[in-house]
C-alpha cells in the first residue's frame, strides 16, 4: 500500500519498523534485490501503549532507535513518503525481542 504522506504516528501498542535494505550492486553496477525480508529492523516510531481493562495505559516496552528481531510472518507492509520507504507496522506482543550489542563488521 503506497501513502502520500510524510510521517505515520501509531495508535496503541502498535510499533513501526524499518528492516535494512538488503540490496546488492554488481560490479557491473546492476542492483540486485534481495529475495528474503530481514527478520530484524529498527523501530522508528511507537504508539502509546494499551489501555488495559480497568482503563489504565499500559507503555509499550519498545523506544525508538532499538533493533529488534521480528517474526518470519506478520505486521503490515506499508510505503509513505515521495520516496515510497518500506515501512513494517507490528503489535509490541509480536516483536520477539530487542537486539543488544552491534558486533564491528
């Protein structure tokens, strides 16, 4: 689904996403697409939390800026803005945990 806006603020607990782009540039200068989605992403907006029965809000345990490992199937695939980013809308309950300690490439 293409949007023409610029930014997407989340209700609830949902959370978006941005996984990495995964493409590759030959040496002849041909970008080659990746095949398979990432199954981690950094999260670039959060919602404010569930309200819970008894009407409390309860925060959603994610900020931006944190990596996360995503599960193979689920959430909502989105493009916003003029350049059509790919960006991934999840519930806080679907995000499998966060990622901690980048290693040095």
């Amino acid at each position: 689904m293409a949007l023409n806006f610029k930014k997407l603020q989340p209700l609830l607990n949902r959370i978006v996403v941005q996984k990495p782009d995964a493409s590759k540039v030959s040496k002849g200068g041909i970008i080659l697409k990746a095949t398979t989605s990432a199954q981690w992403g950094t999260v670039v907006a959060v919602g404010p939390g569930r309200v819970m029965e008894n009407g409390e809000t309860r925060a959603v345990s994610l900020k931006v800026g944190d990596d996360v490992l995503l599960p193979e199937y689920g959430g909502h695939s989105i493009k916003i803005g003029a350049d059509q980013q790919e960006l991934h809308v999840y519930r806080d309950d679907d995000i499998i945990g966060i990622l901690e300690e980048k290693l040095a490439q």
